[in-house]
C-alpha cells in the first residue's frame, strides 16, 4: 500500500496509522504557570529529548494551547513521568477545561515545589525535569504555510527522581511502570528491556552479545 500523507481515507484507511506507526512514544506530562501564576498540566505525546548535553527536550502542540502559550509566555515547564499507576489521572489532565481551572485539583494531584523554575510539579510523579524555554515556533509546511502546530524546545535545569526508582545507580523503567503513546486510543507499559552493546563500545562488541 501506498497514499499520500493526509489520504489514509482515499486509502480506504478509517484512521491515520501515522502515530501508531511512529510509536511508542514517551508521554510529556507538562507543567506550567501562566501569567497570573495559575498552575496547568497536559499530556503531550509529541515530546521527547533531543539533546544531551546540556539535557534539552521538546515538545509539540497542535495549536497553541493553554500549555504551550504558558511555556512561550514564561519561559518555564516541567516534564512529570506518566506511568501506569498514575494514567487516571495523567488522562484526567487532558480535559478541556475553562481557562484558569487547575488541572491538578481536576485530575486529584498533589503539587510539589521545583527548585529552580516556578511551575510546580506532579508530587507523585517518579521523575520530573524542571526546563526553561531556549526555543520556540509557530511550525510550517513545505509551502511555507503555517500548520497551526508549535514546537517548545527547553532545555532541563534540574531533575527530581524518587530514590525507589533508582536501582544500581540507575533510573529503574520496571519498577516507575513508565508508560508511553501508541496510536490511537491506545497505550504501553515498559514491562520488559533488553540490554545490547553498540559496536562503538569498546572495540569488543559482537552481534548477539548482551551488556554485562
């Protein structure tokens, strides 16, 4: 099969397999303060680091909502883990509310203080990376329109991790239960890793040999 992007339906195709193929995805579960420092907090499956050092990550937003124009108005965000214990309520965060209504109070969530950005972030959150803003942009398509979509790029100040999700010196997937996007309503949980060398590390690797 082939159609041109945007023609999944000419393609007799109900649903845009795009995500679900780019997928999984991690969730950026983000937080912000608006001028009058009225907390927000939205899931956004476009995001993921893109840098890292310094650490910077980014994220997108299909029109510039309540999250975005936060970030790009202060200059701040964090990005809070989404796991599975905490999926309720990272998908409660999604709703459509009035502007001014806290996500958080919505969604049952506790805030705790970042320590050097502003927005608070998600108490139960296993791991949240405090960001400030060093890019932002309205997207275009190639004949130069604009799409309505815009990229935050930020790059990480600080990062909180909770110490049950550090084993051996590293952040433990398995036991934080992250979760990711998958395409239309659906979603992962990391339930399982395997570990393998890059022929760049150290000279010795070879195929099939595990990272000891």
């Amino acid at each position: 099969m082939f159609y041109e992007a945007g023609q999944h339906r000419a393609a007799g195709l109900p649903h845009d397999p795009l995500k679900a193929i780019v997928a999984p995805r991690p969730i950026g579960w983000i937080s912000t303060l608006d001028r009058d420092g009225r907390a927000n907090l939205a899931p956004y499956s476009f995001f993921n680091m893109i840098q890292t050092s310094p650490a910077i990550c980014a994220f997108g937003s299909d029109g510039l909502k309540h999250t975005a124009a936060n970030a790009v108005a202060t200059g701040e965000f964090v990005m809070n883990l989404a796991t599975r214990p905490l999926f309720d309520a990272m998908n409660a965060s999604s709703a459509a509310l009035p502007d001014g209504d806290s996500e958080f109070e919505h969604a049952g969530l506790e805030r705790a203080p970042c320590r050097l950005v502003k927005p608070p972030r998600v108490a139960a959150s296993p791991a949240s990376l405090e960001c400030r803003v060093i890019h932002a942009m309205e997207l275009h398509d190639i004949e130069g329109r604009p799409t309505g979509g815009h990229l935050v790029v930020g790059q990480v100040v600080g990062v909180h991790i909770a110490e049950w999700a550090l084993k051996d010196g590293r952040f433990d997937m398995l036991a934080a239960r992250t979760i990711a996007r998958c395409g239309y309503r659906d979603y992962t949980e990391v339930t399982a890793l395997f570990s393998a060398l890059r022929p760049t590390d150290g000279g010795s690797w070879q195929p099939g040999q595990k990272d000891l």
